[in-house]
C-alpha cells in the first residue's frame, strides 16, 4: 500500500518540489500557489492526526469507527426482542400449518 502510494505521489512531490527550486514562489500563478498551498496543509492535517504523543494511526482508525461502534451497541439491544418475536410467529405458523393439514 505504501509503495503504490509513493508511485502516485511521487511525480506530483517532484514537479512541486521542482517549481519550488526555481523561484516560482512570488511570481507562480495563483492556481498553482494555491495546489502548494493545500498539499502543505494537507500534509500538516496527516501529520497531526495520524502523530502525536498519545498514539499513532490507531488512534485515528479507532476515532474514525466511533460512529459504527455507536449504531452496533444501540441496534444489538433490539435484537433480543426481534429473535423472540421471530420464534413465535414460526412457531405459531408451524403449528396452524399443522393443525389445518
């Protein structure tokens, strides 16, 4: 994953790297002073979320499954519910199949 990544950022970090070098900071078009500009504050947003003191990577994959843990816990209460209703009505349709037969 991180090689493919390299290989499709790589290009992009070289030309940006390479107009850097030659001075196109005051006179660069401002479409292109502006994709600078976001590719460095991309990269500090990345940094600051994935680094810190307190944990790594795992800390953002666990803040970014937040909402799922959230839906399991508050849908897995209702399914005690659902699987007794569930069982009575096979049950009870199993047994009027029965007796009309």
């Amino acid at each position: 994953m991180r090689g493919q990544r390299s290989l499709l950022l790589g290009p992009a970090r070289l030309c940006l790297r390479l107009l850097l070098l030659l001075g196109y900071r005051r006179r660069c078009p401002p479409l292109l002073r502006g994709l600078v500009q976001r590719w460095r504050y991309g990269k500090v947003c990345l940094r600051s979320l994935l680094y810190n003191s307190f944990g790594g990577s795992d800390t953002a994959v666990d803040a970014a499954f937040e909402p799922v843990y959230w839906l399991v816990d508050n849908v897995i209460r209702w399914f005690g519910v659902v699987f007794v209703v569930l069982v009575i009505v096979l049950t009870g349709s199993i047994v009027a199949i029965a007796y009309l037969c």
